[in-house]
C-alpha cells in the first residue's frame, strides 16, 4: 500500500529556484556564499524554496565529497528562512546516488530528487521504475522526486508510463520535476496523480503553458534573478488574470529568446546570475567554459531593458 503524506508534509508547489553552486575564482566550493544567496532570493526575488545540487548547480561534475558539502550547506542556511529545500542526488552510480539520498536524511533535506543515469541508460519504464526504487530506499522517510529531463540524459521514456503503478513500489514518491517540452506526456500524467503528489514544470520560458495544463508549481534557473517576474505570472494565473499571465510570459520568452541566440548555457546563465545579484559564484566548472564579457553585457543589457525593477 502506497503511504500517504504525514500530516506535516506540506505538496511542493509553487516557485522553486535551482541553485547554482558557488565557486572560488580557482573552482573549488564556496560556502560562504550560500548564506548571502539564500537572503537574495528570499529578499530580492520572494523565492523561499530551492533544489540544490541538480543540472543548474553542476552535480555531474562535483565530487559526492562536494555534494555532500554543498547540501548540507544549503540546508542549514535555509533554515527558518526558507520553506523547502530539495537536495538532487542522483549519480551515474546507484551506489553514490544512495549514499547522497542516505546524507539528505541526515542534514534534514526536506525531499530529495533523482535523474535518470545517463551513460548507462534505462530503456524502459520498468528499468527506470526499478532504478529509481533502489534511490529512494536508501531514503525511506523523506519525499521522493523523479527529475525527467531528456534532452540531458538522452532518457526518453515517458513520465506517463513510469508513473504507473509507481506508488506500490516507492511509497515516499511525491512527484516529478517535468524539465521537457513533451506537453502530451506532461498533461497525461495528470490522470494518474494522487493527492500527496505534485508535478512541477520545468521549462521556465514555457512556464504559463504547463500551469494551464495543470502544474502544481515550476523549478527553473531563471528564477533566480526574475523570480520576481515568475511569482508575477503565477499571481495572475490563480487570480484567473491570463491575459496579464500571457503578457509577462511573452516578456520573459523575448528575454529567454534573445539569450538563447547568443548561447545561453550554464557558464552563460551563471554569469548572468553574478551580474543581476552582485553573489560571487565563480566560473563554472570544466568542460563548461566561463561566459565571455561582451556576452553577459549585452544579455544583462537586454534583462535591464524589460526587467529594470527586478
């Protein structure tokens, strides 16, 4: 029997900012500056709930000793200051990704998630469904998300199909970070939902697209530094405003879209992050290249010119 949500778990809905991880100029972890992150997206940008360690803070290429660090980090800065904290563990080993998911229990994380391996790929929902079940027994007792997010792992099973029956087998499931453009698949999980489940979208510049469909709330990088604007739109979208809603998401997709065109990786968009928060994050991570200076000027110029309060 699936087990339901204690009566003090509260669904994950709403905004949740995917942290970028802080680094010295020489690229070691950078701790001291989580506290300062976290007062800026609480203060500046009205965001209280973050997933740590995933595709934006470059967990693929931390070591499980960095991870660990880093999470922990972020849980005790976030204490009583934000209302959740998501710590992403998955590895492209199970046994590292149980070993995070067993470290999230023991810092107090408030749910973890996992994406799929990506070298060694599951080919079907029963291969995920099993792999994922392996995760999450690590970690019985805290709330367990599946991260899909194929045009990274290259793992296209759908989420629909993975969902079937999930319940029985990983009873602390909650739901699905939903990082694709597959609006089908994403809206036919809808008919397979519980009540202690929650799917959160996860392509910030389609974001109004996936709440109408039926989103419990989005995670995105973006929101970071326009979570201001995002906690906009999802005001609109609940006071039943849509053409309000429409009209900040066309504002964010000019931006997005003009990003895009001059290459708007991670090194690019962590770059940006620095420039907009005034945070010392540091350069990404090899092979990640750091963004060139005449890039994250005209792409911080462009943010300025439709965001000049934010």
């Amino acid at each position: 029997m699936a087990i339901m949500a204690s009566s003090s778990e509260k669904l994950l809905t709403g905004l949740v900012a995917a942290t970028f991880t802080p680094l010295t100029e020489e690229g070691e972890i950078n701790i001291k500056e989580i506290g300062p992150y976290v007062d800026y997206l609480t203060e500046r940008q009205g965001v209280t709930k973050i997933f740590v360690n995933g595709t934006t803070g470059e967990s693929m290429s931390l070591t499980v000793a960095e991870r660990k660090l880093l999470a922990e980090e972020w849980c005790k800065k976030a204490k009583g200051k934000m209302d959740h904290v998501v710590v992403h563990v998955g590895c492209m080993s199970l046994k590292d990704s149980q070993d995070l998911a067993l470290h999230a229990t023991q810092i107090k994380a408030d749910s973890i998630a996992v994406i799929s391996p990506s070298f060694f790929k599951p080919n079907n929902a029963h291969a995920l469904r099993t792999y994922l079940k392996a995760v999450a027994s690590a970690a019985p007792d805290l709330p367990f998300y599946y991260y899909h997010i194929p045009s990274i792992t290259g793992v296209n099973v759908l989420v629909r199909d993975l969902l079937v029956g999930i319940e029985e087998q990983i009873p602390s499931f909650r739901g699905v970070k939903f990082s694709a453009i597959d609006l089908m698949d994403f809206g036919l999980c809808f008919s397979l939902m519980k009540p202690n489940w929650s799917l959160l979208y996860g392509v910030d510049e389609q974001m109004l697209s996936g709440l109408v469909l039926g989103a419990d709330g989005a995670v995105g990088s973006t929101y970071n530094y326009v979570g201001c604007q995002f906690n906009k739109l999802l005001s609109a979208f609940e006071k039943g405003e849509l053409v309000e809603a429409r009209t900040i998401q066309f504002k964010l997709q000019d931006f997005l879209g003009s990003a895009m065109k001059l290459g708007f990786d991670v090194g690019v968009n962590k770059q940006l992050m620095v420039e907009v928060s005034g945070l010392s994050l540091g350069p990404p991570r090899l092979p990640v290249m750091p963004c060139h200076p005449d890039v994250a000027a005209s792409i911080k110029q462009k943010y300025k010119s439709i965001f000049p309060q934010c």
